[in-house]
C-alpha cells in the first residue's frame, strides 16, 4: 500500500527511504586517547592540522598525485557527504599507523594527535551536526549509508515515506502551462494526427509543424543544469528566480484565460460574470467604428445641422508646402513596392483622398517641351501638363480639409501633404493612378446603426457637440459619456450578490489546481476581489485574480499527504487524491487520466490492489503520445516520440546518459560524415526506439539493455 507519513509504503523503494531515516550516514565516535587540547580553538585546530596533512600527506594525496585515488587537498571543494566519509577513513588509518607508510617520513605523537583530534571535530563536532542538518535537505533524501544499505539489518523495518511536498519538474510545469493556455499540440506519426503531450511550443519543423508563438512565452523556471542525473530528486525550495520568472508568466497565462474569447468558449461563470460589460465594450466598438468612418460622420453631422453644420466647423489653416521638383538622379519612380515603405494609414489616406477627389480620367499628360535630359542628352523627365497640376492641388486641397475635420494631427497632415507632392513630382502618376483606380481605396458605402442606436449617438452628439469642436473632440466625448453611463448601470446591478464570484472562484480553482475551493478560501478570494474592483475594471480584477492563484505554492508543488486513522506502525495512507497524482506523475508528467479520477471519486484508490490495477493499466496503455525530447525533433525533423508511458524511457535515458552526446561538439568538415548535429540527434533518437523496443518486449529487459548487439539504423 502507499503511505505517508505514517504509512507503509511501496515495497523496496519505500524500505529504502527508511533506512535513510534511520540512519543517513555512519558517525565515528570519539577516538580513545585522542589529544583533548582544550586550549585550542576551531580555528587554530585546523591550521595546525592542516600543517601536518601538507607536510607528511599532501605529497602523495594531493593535486598532481592521488595514491589509490585520494586527495587531500582542497577538503573545502569536495562533497560534503564524500569528505565525511573521507574524514572517518583518514581517521581509522591514522589511528592504526597504516598512514604514513613505513618507509615514509612519519609525524611524531603531538602531529599525529592534533590530526586525529581535528579529525574527531568534523566527525563529531559542530562540523558533523551542520552536515546531519544538510543531510535532512530534499536533495540528500537517497543519501544512504553503504552498510545500512546491504546489510539486511533493516529489512524487516515498515516502510514508510514522511508528508512531503514536491517542487514540480521542468515536465510537470510544460503540461500544466498548456492546460491553462488551452495549448493541444499534434504530431503526424505514422501519418496519422495524434495529441501528443510533452510539446513546449518549439518551432521544431519549418514545413510543417511550427508549435506555438504565443506558447514559447512561457519561460519554464524549473529547468535543471545538465550536469545532474536523474534530476527529479535535486530540485531545491522556490527561489527569488522562480518568482521573477513566473511573475511574467502568470501576466501572460492570466491574459489568456481572462480574454473574451477564451472566457466566452472556456469559462461560463467567467463570461457570465463579465458579461453586461462585454456587451457594452461591443456596443461602443460599434459605436466607434461607425463615428470614426470620417464619410460616415461627416454625413451625420450634416444631416442633424444641416445648414448650420459649416458654421460650427473649425477654420482650416493651410500648410504652405512646396513641390520638392524633379528627382536629383534618374527618371521617375516606377516601383509601387516602395509604398510598403511608408506609414500604411497615412499611404490609404492619401490614395483614398485621390480615389475620392479624383474628377478626371485616372492619367496625367507630360509636357515634353520641358523635359529634362542627362548628360547623354536623353530626356529623363518631364512635368506634368498645368490642367494635371491644378487637379492635383484641389485633390490635396479637399484631402487636407478632411483631414482636420477628422482631427489628424498637424503634423501629420503636413507629412501626408509632403508625400503628396513628393509622389507628384519624383514619381510614375499615371502607375499610381492606375493602382487607386484598380484598389478598392474608394469611400465606404454609408450604413447607419440600428434606428434606436442611431438616435442615441444623435442625442449624445447634440449633448456635447461645441462651435469650432473637429470631429475627433466630438467622439471623444460622447465615448466618455457612454462609459460613464454604462459603468453607473454597472454598479448599480451588481449590488451585493456575490454568487457570481464564487461561481468564478470554484471555476477557476478547477482548472488552476484540479480541485474545489475551501470555504475559507472562497471568502478570502472574494473579500480581494472587492478590493482590486475598487481600482481596476472587472477583466482585470480577473486576471489579478488568476496571476495570485498561478503565483501561489500550490501552482508549484505536489502533496503527498497522510489522511485518516494510523495502524499499528502509526503510519496513515496517503489520500485518494495524492495517490492518484503521485501515480500519474511516476508514470508521465501529466495530471490524473479520466480512469484515475474516476476511481479517486468512486472510492477505488484506497489499497494496494487499487494502486496496482492503476498502475498496470498505465503500464498498458498505448493511446496517449510523448514528446521524448524537443532538442533530438529540431536537431534534424525526427519523431521523438513514443507511446509507453515517458518517465519509463526517461529513466532509462538518464541511467545511461546517452543524450549527452548532444553536447560534443566536433566540426562538421572534420566529422566527414554530414552535419554532426543532426548525425547525433539521429543516433540519440534510434537509441530511445532501441530503449522502448526492448521495454516494449518486456523479456530480460536489464540484461538486453546492457549486453544488446542490435541497433536500428536510419529508421524513419
């Protein structure tokens, strides 16, 4: 059965974690006859005792030479588990005399007792109680001591594991990211699209897969150095890089999950909640985009002053900006691809202006009399005929007339009025003319609103409208009174109900952290959602709200919890829900499957027989694809993937260490076989389909792994 802190546990594994309990590490007691020079302090004992290993022991043991691979040099660079173990050695030999050797120079009794007593310090002073201490740190949980180990003294112990709490894996995090971001990555294998899990949004495939953009915003803040082995044992306590990393993640994650579209299509107490104020933002988008349609404003306002609407108008002062003249080299411009380089609202601007002023044929004619040639003597341009140019500058004339109505700004309308006059004078007229007569840069055919929308915008305009306002200042307006209004309507409705929020709360806490909310917490989390409403609008109160759920520990830690009475060991089973996680996370580095959640809620995870019917059937299955590694995918476009369960082939790929071989580096003209980088990748990946054939035949799997000739070759 498995068990926490007062439990049995999972056979040897668990008996292991006992032992370590037990006892971490061997101590040796006080030496007999060992110098008790009280006068000496820590310090001073060291240095001494320093002196004496430099002088008769550094020489064989030291940095050039290590004698039956020992080095008693730079004690301070040097585990402290190993230079434990190291200390009890040197203390047994010297006790004995082995150490010196005969023939060596040997110290006299004073050297040798002020080693030995600095030696019994470390083992079983101050030095020895911080490293008891150390010991207890999550990541020396497997530390053992050799004799306890395989002595069999201990067999017969209970086994049982302590309430524990684990910082989540690199893997772990990859899949609980892309449940909340609603992130379901494929892969075409064996030319079939199947869900695959362990897909960090990498640009892996240039063809055909690309991942995900947005997904490769996430940074992963539990990443581990390469230089660990099976590196699920070694994560250390939250840190400051953690927080600073996932507080920019949560921002982006609560974006996502607080948007309208993913609300509208994920979260229904969500929507609800935020529902009269999306209606409203719609309403005034639509109101909006109908008053800033310049054609479709400027004829409302007519229709509602009709004779007065001049007068109310702001006077336009002209910007007095001359022809630049013909281009200082070469002919006139012929390439339209050049537009892209140019502000694109100001380009539509200026072609719809010439399709809407435009009241001649689409051409210019150049008058050749005046043309100017090159030094060859050949005419390289010409002006256009006075008829063009007076056309033109009534099109610039009405175009900038529109423009402050509008409100663009002064500046801008003299950059428009330069570009203008730059395109007259230094370019093709007759390929632009042809280009606003072949665009659709024509004015929008007028649609008003609803009648009852219509006479609202009408009532508003009238409300706020002042002599010499331009159009800009008139929706400005009007916009800010419809917030207000809709924002007091708003408040009004709400009143004190706070169903809808604990509708939220339950909402969230269901997809954040796969359970129901306590009571206590919903109260908290209402009580800080009223605050932050005080300050912020009701979308981002939400995703305040979601950022302090993916920013607590919870987000970053699983339990294994001791639940009910203890037996006669005072050990208690770990609760269903831990259990279940605790499989789901031994076997993959998902949350529960549906199978495990539904024997969690019909109560069938509560023995040793339930944890085995669980685990052999994720042992079997086969309908669920892994990502084994992304590097190996975009090294050189291979599968990488497998549908055993991931943390099997996994451990295999750590116990040998052969992805390593992505870390040599050698030149690929040097290699002479191809593209060194993709060779590895392509060995590393045929390596794991060799791991999972063999796992997957599941005969003599230790012996095949270790003593196997067989290897696949270029599979694909």
């Amino acid at each position: 059965m498995k068990w926490t802190s007062y439990a049995a546990g999972l056979s040897g594994f668990v008996a292991l974690w006992s032992i370590g309990l037990v006892q971490l590490v061997a101590q040796t007691g006080p030496v007999n006859g060992a110098a008790s020079n009280t006068e000496l302090n820590e310090t001073a004992l060291a240095e001494r005792a320093t002196r004496v290993l430099n002088k008769y022991c550094v020489s064989c043991h030291g940095p050039d030479k290590q004698k039956g691979k020992v080095q008693l040099s730079a004690l301070e660079t040097i585990d402290a588990v190993d230079r434990q173990k190291l200390f009890g050695k040197a203390q047994e030999v010297i006790q004995l005399a082995e150490m010196p050797p005969e023939k060596a120079k040997q110290p006299n009794d004073a050297e040798r007792k002020i080693l030995l007593q600095w030696l019994n310090s470390q083992l079983t002073g101050k030095a020895a109680k911080a490293l008891s201490e150390k010991l207890l740190r999550f990541e020396y949980g497997n530390v053992l001591d050799h004799k306890d180990l395989f002595s069999g003294e201990h067999a017969d112990v209970p086994g049982y594991t302590p309430d524990r709490r684990w910082l989540i894996s690199e893997f772990i995090f990859n899949e609980r990211i892309n449940r909340l971001l609603d992130y379901h990555p494929t892969r075409a294998i064996y030319g079939t699209t199947q869900q695959v899990q362990g897909d960090s949004g990498v640009h892996w495939s240039p063809k055909t897969e690309r991942g995900s953009k947005f997904r490769r915003t996430i940074t992963n803040p539990y990443l581990l150095p390469e230089k660990v082995g099976v590196r699920y044992i070694v994560h250390k306590r939250l840190t400051t890089g953690h927080l600073l990393t996932m507080i920019g993640n949560a921002k982006r994650v609560a974006g996502h999950m607080s948007s309208e579209a993913t609300m509208r299509t994920h979260y229904p107490a969500m929507y609800s909640l935020m529902k009269t104020e999306l209606d409203h933002r719609k309403t005034l988008r639509s109101r909006e985009k109908f008053l800033r349609t310049f054609s479709f404003m400027d004829r409302l306002l007519k229709d509602i002053y009709d004779d007065q609407h001049e007068g109310l108008l702001s006077r336009l002062v002209r910007k007095e900006i001359p022809y630049p003249g013909p281009p200082k080299r070469g002919g006139r411009h012929e390439n339209l691809g050049l537009l892209g380089r140019f502000n694109q609202e100001d380009i539509r601007a200026i072609l719809l202006g010439i399709a809407s002023y435009k009241r001649t044929a689409f051409k210019v004619d150049e008058t050749t009399a005046k043309s100017e040639v090159n030094r060859h003597g050949k005419p390289v341009w010409a002006p256009y005929s006075e008829a063009n140019r007076a056309e033109f500058d009534s099109i610039i004339l009405q175009s900038e007339r529109d423009w402050y109505r509008e409100g663009v700004t002064d500046y801008r309308i003299k950059n428009r009025i330069i570009t203008m006059k730059l395109f007259y004078d230094t370019w093709d007229m007759n390929q632009l003319y042809r280009h606003v007569k072949n665009g659709r840069f024509g004015r929008p055919k007028y649609v008003p609103l609803k009648d009852t929308e219509m006479a609202v915008i009408t009532e508003t305009i009238k409300k706020h409208r002042q002599q010499g306002d331009r159009y800009h200042q008139v929706i400005d307006k009007c916009l800010a009174d419809w917030k207000a209004s809709f924002k007091a309507e708003r408040e009004a409705a709400d009143g004190a109900d706070e169903a809808p929020m604990t509708q939220l709360i339950i909402e969230l806490y269901a997809q954040i952290f796969e359970r129901k909310p306590t009571g206590s917490e919903i109260a908290e989390n209402i009580e800080q959602f009223k605050l932050n409403m005080a300050k912020l609008d009701r979308q981002k109160t939400i995703g305040k709200l979601i950022e302090s759920l993916v920013l607590s520990t919870e987000f970053a830690y699983r339990n294994e919890f001791g639940q009910g009475e203890p037996d006669e060991h005072g050990r208690r089973m770990m609760s269903p829900r831990d259990a279940s996680y605790a499989l789901a996370y031994a076997l993959t580095d998902a949350s529960p499957d549906e199978e495990l959640v539904k024997a969690v809620k019909e109560g069938r995870l509560s023995s040793r027989e339930d944890f085995e019917r669980e685990v052999r059937r994720m042992l079997n299955r086969r309908d669920q694809w892994y990502i084994i590694d992304e590097n190996i995918q975009a090294a050189n476009l291979n599968a990488s993937a497998t549908n055993q369960p991931i943390r099997k082939l996994r451990f295999f790929r750590e116990f040998f260490g052969y992805p390593k071989a992505q870390e040599v580096f050698k030149d690929n003209s040097r290699f002479g076989v191809g593209r060194h980088e993709q060779a590895v990748s392509r060995l590393i990946d045929e390596a794991d389909m060799l791991v999972e054939h063999i796992l997957e035949k599941d005969e003599q799997v230790f012996e095949e792994l270790l003593t196997t000739d067989k290897f696949f070759i270029y599979h694909s």
